[in-house]
C-alpha cells in the first residue's frame, strides 16, 4: 500500500460529527442583525480572532521585528494602558512561541497580535489573537497593525473570564458579571447596557472550559 | 459559475473537515471552520469557473480559517486532541499511529501534506492555494516526509522529495 493509500486510509476516519453546522449555515444566512463574538468578530469584511490567556505566563519570542504600539484598553472592567505587538516572520508567520501553564504551547498563525497589560496588582498578563481581511474575491490576507488597533481600540474589550474555581465572569466596559450559574442548558443569555448602548450577550459553553459568546445590538443571538 | 451551499456542504464538507483538522487538531473548531467557510462562500460575490475552482477556494478559504483557529483556541487544542482521537474508528493499527504523526508535524508542513496525500493536489496547486512559491511546497513536503518516515520507519515509505 502506498504512503498516499495509507494517508487516506488513516483521515477517512474523520468525519463531520455531524450536520449541524450545515443547519448553523442556514440560520447565520437568514440573521438579520450584525453579530460578534469574543473568539470570532465578524464584521462585513474584517475577521479578527481574540482570545483572553490570562493564565498565560511565560512568554518567550525569538526575533520579535514586531510593531509596538500602546494602546488603552478595557480590561476586568478598568481602563488600562497596554503594549500590542504584532508580529511577522516567515511567509508572514509568527516567530513567537507561547508556554502554558499546564505546558501546552502555542504558536500563532500568520500576522498574530499580542496585547501585554499589568494589572492592579502588577501581575502581567498577555493576550493574543489575530485576524484576516476578506477581499472580495474571496482571498485572505493578515490585518495590518492599524487594523488591528482600530478594532481593539474601538472595541469596548468583552472579556469572558473563567478563574480557578470555575466561576465565570462577563467583563463588558467596566461592568463585570458573575454568569456561572446563570446557565441553562449550556446556553447564559443577558442584556448589559453601558451608557447608551445596549448589548444582548448569549454565551455558550463550549466544553472544556471554552466558551462561544457573542453578542448584538438587537437581541440575542440564537 | 455558483452552487448552492447545501451541494458544497454534502459534496465538500467531510473534505473541508479533514483538512481543517489537519491544521487546527481540533474537532469542535474544525467544525466551526466549515461552517465558516461556506458562509464566507454564501457571502462571497465571487465567480468561478469550475466545480475545481471552487473546491481550490474553499480548501483555501478552510486552511487560513483554521490557522486562525489555532489562535483562538490553543489551549482547547491540547486538552480534547487525544480523548477524540480515542474516540475514532481506524480501519488498521497504523492509521491512528500515521494521523498522530502528521498532528504532531509543524502546522506548515500538515497543510502541505494533507492537500498533497489526501486532496490529491499537485504542488504548483499546493503553491496557488496556499499563496507561496512552488519551492516552498516541494521543501515542506520534503521536510515533512523526512519527519514522517523518522516517525512511522517502515510504515512510510521513502520517496522521491
């Protein structure tokens, strides 16, 4: 048997578990109202991906020749000053590497950001992400540094947080919410308002400690 | 030339998830990356001129959004890869030891090997879909191969890179 008969072999054991995502398909078609989430924003024609490591604590990157910038930012709902990095290398890849601490490590996908901020009690902590623009043909390419800043700058930073003791915490501007047992059926629907706006926010757990939020201006999203 | 989404779905969607999980190893966004991608199809004004086209696109579309994922959700990643590898059916005892050896290759050279073994595509294929040089496909299959066949030993093959 070939290497090219046992590679098909070994991956025709996976499958779509199943088709619900077809189904998912169908109902993001026939939404109406813009949505977004923490982990995926998706706007007209920018996608950007964040993610909240908070518990992330070692760091170490080999040939940076990333851009700085400071920024401020939202963060466990105060106004805080930050340092975002993005990050290039290789056919636009990331040189940076990312330790857990459970060991897990991480490295991040072309044109990656990370945003570090000290908090109150001066322990640092890191986030990253990272996102594509979506041209109109249909190809991709890496958010520039001021995409990036206008999203994170403009974006009031919801944060979902889940501590040690798996207490769930939603951080919108600087309003933090306690949602851990506000779940029914996996699924936390609540309304926030900051100011003039409002913001309807589903979360959903995901399962091993993830979570899919998003949110919309004009009510939940299913 | 446009098809509806639910024909891509039946027709690529098992595709699209192989090579999604190829990249992010990760079943949950594997399947976040299909939905994704046909959405991104749906939304799309684009024209293609075959049935190819539009599987090089959405393969394309699949690949980058599944690096994205690898972002979003690394730590996801380390903690359900094994338990759902467990939970797959292998028709033979080396498929799972060839699966493990191709997730714990570098994300660069899965996405080569997965299009070159499973989506049969050819490297200057590989090269337009991933966007880079047909140089940089031939030197990643080959490092690929190299970490395959020091891995698996009999069960692969030596090849011509």
């Amino acid at each position: 048997m070939s290497n090219r008969e046992k590679y098909k072999r070994a991956f025709q054991s996976l499958h779509a578990p199943n088709n619900d995502w077809l189904e998912a398909v169908n109902m993001d078609m026939n939404r109406k109202h813009e949505r977004f989430s923490f982990s995926r924003r998706a706007a007209v024609a920018v996608m950007v991906a964040v993610l909240l490591v908070g518990s992330l604590t070692a760091a170490y990157a080999t040939d940076l020749g990333g851009v700085r910038q400071m920024i401020t930012m939202w963060f466990h709902g105060q106004a805080t000053d930050a340092t975002v990095e993005v990050y290039t290398g290789e056919d636009g890849g990331v040189d940076v590497e990312f330790v857990g601490d459970d060991g897990g490590e991480g490295s991040p996908a072309p044109a990656s950001y990370v945003v570090t901020w000290t908090d109150e009690n001066g322990e640092e902590h890191q986030m990253m992400g990272g996102g594509v623009a979506m041209e109109p043909d249909g190809t991709e390419r890496p958010l520039t540094m001021d995409e990036y800043l206008e999203d994170l700058s403009g974006s009031p930073a919801e944060m979902l947080e889940v501590n040690d003791d798996g207490r769930v915490t939603l951080y919108w501007y600087d309003i933090a919410e306690d949602i851990t047992d506000r779940f029914e059926d996996g699924v936390c629907r609540l309304t926030l308002t900051h100011g003039d706006e409002t913001l309807y926010f589903t979360v959903m757990d995901a399962g091993d400690g993830a979570y899919n939020v998003s949110a919309a201006a004009d009510g939940y999203v299913d | 030339m446009r098809q509806s989404v639910s024909h891509l779905a039946e027709r690529w969607g098992d595709s699209l998830y192989r090579a999604a999980f190829a990249v992010c190893r990760n079943p949950q966004d594997a399947e976040d990356v299909v939905q994704e991608t046909l959405l991104a199809y749906y939304r799309s004004d684009k024209e293609f001129e075959g049935e190819e086209h539009i599987r090089a696109w959405l393969i394309r579309v699949a690949v980058n959004k599944a690096k994205n994922a690898t972002i979003c959700f690394w730590r996801r990643n380390r903690r359900s890869l094994e338990d759902y590898m467990d939970a797959l059916t292998f028709e033979d005892g080396g498929d799972r030891e060839l699966m493990d050896a191709v997730l714990r290759l570098p994300e660069k050279y899965r996405v080569a090997i997965h299009l070159f073994y499973y989506e049969d595509y050819s490297v200057r294929e590989i090269a337009q879909i991933l966007d880079t040089g047909e140089g940089t496909v031939k030197s990643r299959l080959s490092r690929a191969r190299k970490l395959l066949k020091a891995q698996l030993t009999e069960e692969w093959d030596d090849e011509q890179s």
